[in-house]
C-alpha cells in the first residue's frame, strides 16, 4: 500500500510540474529524450565548453581512420576529422534544444474539433546501434481539445527528437509522447516510415526494404474508424 501511494503521488507531482513549466528537463526525466548526464551538458555549453567538445571529437575521428589504415595527413583527409566532428554534432544537436524553446507559445484557444494532420515531414536521423543514418517521413494527427499548436511546431518537435542517437520505434513513441503533454488532445495519431542504411549498406542489404511504426493515443486507441481513416488520409 505504500509504495502505491509513493507512485500516485509521484505520478500527480510530474503532472503538475510538466504542466505549470513544461521544463524540458523533466520531460528528458520521464522519458521523451533519454538522454545520458553527457547530453544534458551540451543544453548549457559556454563556446568554450563547445570548443573542447569539437577537438575532442575531432582527435577522436583522427583515430578512427588511424585504425582504418588510413593516413589522416594525406591531402584528402587533412580536414575530414574536424569537418566529420561537425557533421556529428549536427546530426545530434536535438540534445541541445529546449522544448519550450521549441514550442515557443505557439499553443492556441480553438474549438475545432475535427483531425488535424501533418504528413509527410521528412525525418533524418542516426541509428543508435551503428552510427549510419535512416531517414523517412512522419505523418502525425490529433484531435483538439479546445487547443491547437503551430503547424511548424510539429516538424520542429520532431526535427529535435530525431536528431539524437536513435531508433524508430522511440522516436515514434516521443514524438506522440511530446505532443500528449504539450496539447493534452483528445488522442494523437502518428506513424513513421523509414528506410535503414544498416539494412541498405550492411547486413541483409534489402535497398528496397521500409520500416513502419505506429503509435497512438486517446481516440484514436479506441476508435478503430477513426485510427482507419488517419491512416486512409496519409496514403500516397
């Protein structure tokens, strides 16, 4: 009976934080971003802390082709470890952004209550499990209640989960999860497909191959037509 109580009352305390502050810490906290202590860092790095971080990872490539066999000083690799350094942090800036800042008020009184639907936001991010990348679309839907977002919030959302170190199922899950604490909405909607360069390049090598993910929320969990004609709407 204690510990029942104990995660009420934890579960109420997160409720009520995410919705007085929306503090993006706590969301990282609870789920949506998984990040390690490390990531969190890079939210708060001063230029300098920034600089460190960028030659770290540049003698870090400069290794890696070291045990490729390659010579990082031949004319064609001169600048490959700085200018892959950079790439990397570019792929992975999503641990740096701040879903308030993200979000930036773009939350809106409305009485529609009809779907809303954005599809075909084009996704890029880099699989967890071997560093190449995987791209795709996400189609995502939801039913207001009594608030709208920003059209452009949407891709932004899922522009900043993407780019992390991650897999498809999660960012699916993320992006639905983001979006039920930010709007609180009837039910939310979203499917991604993706193709997998670990798949494509390595492994099995089926070009050809996609990966699709569905997670859903609310109405669209319970009412099965409604999940249907979601999914009749985002077909090409």
């Amino acid at each position: 009976m204690v510990s029942n109580s104990s995660n009420t009352h934890e579960v109420n305390n997160k409720k009520q934080i995410i919705n007085n502050s929306m503090d993006s810490n706590v969301i990282d906290k609870y789920g949506f971003c998984f990040p390690a202590s490390g990531t969190l860092k890079r939210k708060t790095e001063t230029e300098e802390e920034k600089e460190i971080r960028l030659k770290q990872l540049t003698g870090a490539v400069t290794t890696i082709l070291e045990c490729l066999g390659e010579d990082p000083n031949r004319e064609g690799l001169l600048k490959t470890p700085e200018r892959y350094a950079k790439a990397l942090l570019f792929f992975t800036e999503g641990y740096e952004k701040d879903i308030n800042e993200v979000v930036n008020n773009a939350i809106f009184e409305e009485d529609h209550d009809g779907m809303v639907i954005v599809k075909d936001i084009e996704i890029f991010s880099l699989c967890e499990h071997h560093l190449v990348p995987f791209s795709g679309k996400i189609h995502i839907a939801y039913i207001p209640d009594k608030k709208v977002i920003g059209l452009s919030k949407i891709a932004r959302i899922t522009e900043m989960i993407s780019r992390r170190l991650q897999i498809q199922e999660r960012i699916t899950k993320q992006v639905c999860d983001v979006l039920e604490e930010v709007l609180q909405p009837k039910g939310i909607a979203v499917v991604m497909e993706s193709s997998h360069f670990c798949m494509v390049m390595r492994g099995v090598q089926k070009t050809q191959s996609c990966t699709i993910t569905c997670n859903t929320t609310g109405v669209f969990k319970e009412d099965i037509k409604l999940k249907e004609e979601f999914l009749s709407l985002i077909k090409h």
